[in-house]
C-alpha cells in the first residue's frame, strides 16, 4: 500500500498520534541496538548485564558497560526521526511518546511529552535512599575510575536510573503510557523488535482501542502480524517522510 494511501486511510478525523520507540530509533545517531548484530559487548549480551543479579555479581563490569554506552552517547545527537517526532507534537498530532530508549536524545531535539519507560541512562541513583546525580559527562564516563558512591550512605555503590530485566516498571510511568495507548487513533511502533515486555503489549492493548498501528522497521518482528501497515526502511528516512506529509494532509 502506498504511503499516501496509509495517510488517507488514517486521517478520515484528526489523529491523535502516540508513539512506542526502541533502539532502532536511535541508531542513525550512533547508538548500538540491543539484539542487532552491534548488540553484543565484549562477550555479553544486554540481558545478561542489565540485570540486579549481573549488578550485586560485579558492580565493575556492568559500570564498565554503562560507561562504554555513555562514551557513545557523548557523542551522539539527535536525528531526523527524533525531529520527526517533534514535528508531529508542535503540531498537536502527538498526544505522547513511549520510549524504551534511555539515552535522552528525545528530550535533546526538543520533545515534551514523553515517558522514558525504561529510565534513564544519564542519572545514577542510591539503592539505599532517594539521592540521584548526572552522570553524563566526559569525567564520569571514563574507562578506569572508581566505582560512584552515595554521598550520603557513603558504602552505597551509585547504579544507572534505568529498570533492569527482572524489575518491575515505575507504576506512574507504566500508568502513562497505558493511559495514552488507549486515548491513541493512532500508534507508531517505530525501531523495536517487540520482545520486551510489558512495553512489547502496548501495540495489542492499541489494536482492542480500535487503533490504527503503524510499525516502522527494517525488518518484520512479532508486532508485524498484527498492525494494520508496516513501513520498512530505516526510520531516519521512513518516519520524517511519512510526518511530513502527514502535516501536509491536515493543514
Ligand atoms: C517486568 C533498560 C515485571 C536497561 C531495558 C523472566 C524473568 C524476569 C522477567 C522476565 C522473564 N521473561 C520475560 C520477562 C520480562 C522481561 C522481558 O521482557 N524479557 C525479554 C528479554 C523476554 N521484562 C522485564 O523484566 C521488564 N519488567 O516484566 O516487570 C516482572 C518483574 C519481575 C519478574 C518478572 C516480571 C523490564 C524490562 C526492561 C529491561 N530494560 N533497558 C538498559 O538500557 O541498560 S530493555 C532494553 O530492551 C532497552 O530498553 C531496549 O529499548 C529494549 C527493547 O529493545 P528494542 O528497543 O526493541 O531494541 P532491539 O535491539 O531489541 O531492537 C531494535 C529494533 O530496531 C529491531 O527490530 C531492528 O530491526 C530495528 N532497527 C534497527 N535499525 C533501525 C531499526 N528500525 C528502524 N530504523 C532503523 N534504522
């Protein structure tokens, strides 16, 4: 089906647009994706080292990793899909976007409503009590440096503010997003593989909502069967030419 056509069929009303993004989002801008063939570090896979086990087992390694990923994202900026998505939410098309992503591009290129669903990689926090500090600079994202330490429990070793694999999702956050999944027209599933739950439901929870659900990716993943198009290519590409003209139609 051809874009245009996926636009008509989509804009009989007004939309209201929210957004589920993953990893692949962020690759135009430098940042490795978890399952892809650049998801591997050393010899680990995410899922071994984003884990409280992996963490009370070797706080050094899994902080070597998180560095390792910091020093990339020091360097990386938002990219035309980011810019995409700001496009469609100063238009008031977006009512809200879902990130698994906790790299904080989307907040970098402008984007209000958001809920980083799976925290965020710029904080460390105390497990022991509520201090939290950024760490997202050249200093702390050094390869060899001693392990962070709560200034004020002082033996609390610091851990990246993301949810690791086997932890529950913040219930404010979590409430977000089911909240605007079921006010959604319209949900763009754009650059994730759809593995990871609870986020990975979103789209069928959309699709009981009498959504539309549109996927963006590269390559067919379990969402596939059941969203109603799915537009394949790099999202770097795909998403600003679908956005604009998206805008276009509803001017
Ligand atoms: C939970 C933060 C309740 C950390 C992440 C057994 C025991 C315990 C739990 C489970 C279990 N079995 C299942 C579970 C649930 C588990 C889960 O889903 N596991 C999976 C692996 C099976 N989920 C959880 O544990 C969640 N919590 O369920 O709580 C509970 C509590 C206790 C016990 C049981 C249940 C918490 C999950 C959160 C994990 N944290 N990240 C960090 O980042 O360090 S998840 C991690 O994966 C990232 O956030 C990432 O965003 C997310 C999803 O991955 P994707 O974003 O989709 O990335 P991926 O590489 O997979 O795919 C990229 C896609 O992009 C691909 O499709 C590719 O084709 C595409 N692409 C590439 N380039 C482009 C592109 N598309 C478009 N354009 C391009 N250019």
């Amino acid at each position: 089906m051809s874009l245009e056509s996926i636009i008509e069929n989509i804009t009989d009303t007004k939309p209201r647009i929210v957004s589920v993004i993953g990893a692949g989002l962020s690759k135009a801008s430098g940042m490795p994706t978890f399952r892809g063939e650049d998801g591997l570090w050393k010899k680990y896979r995410a899922e071994e080292l984003a884990t409280p086990y992996a963490f009370s087992r070797d706080q050094k390694l899994v902080w070597e990793w998180y560095r390792f990923r910091m020093r990339m994202l020091l360097r990386a900026k938002p990219n035309p899909a980011h810019n995409a998505l700001k496009k469609l939410e100063e238009k008031n098309i977006a009512i809200g976007l879902i990130t698994q992503n906790v790299d904080g591009l989307h907040e970098i290129e402008g984007i209000k409503n958001f809920v980083e669903i799976h925290g965020r990689i710029r904080y460390a926090r105390c497990m022991n009590c509520n201090y939290s500090e950024r760490w997202d600079n050249e200093e702390s994202a050094q390869e060899e440096i001693p392990l962070p330490y709560c200034p004020r429990c002082i033996d609390s070793v610091l851990r990246p503010d993301v949810v690791w694999f086997g932890e529950s999702l913040d219930s404010q956050r979590w409430e977000k997003a089911i909240n605007w999944t079921n006010q959604a027209s319209v949900l763009l599933v754009i650059g994730t593989s759809g593995v990871v739950q609870p986020v990975a439901s979103l789209p069928l929870y959309a699709k009981q909502n009498k959504a539309i659900v549109v996927e963006f990716n590269v390559e067919e993943t379990p969402i596939s069967s059941f969203c109603d198009y799915s537009i394949y290519g790099p999202c770097e590409k795909t998403l600003p030419n679908f956005t604009s003209k998206l805008i276009k139609k509803l001017e």
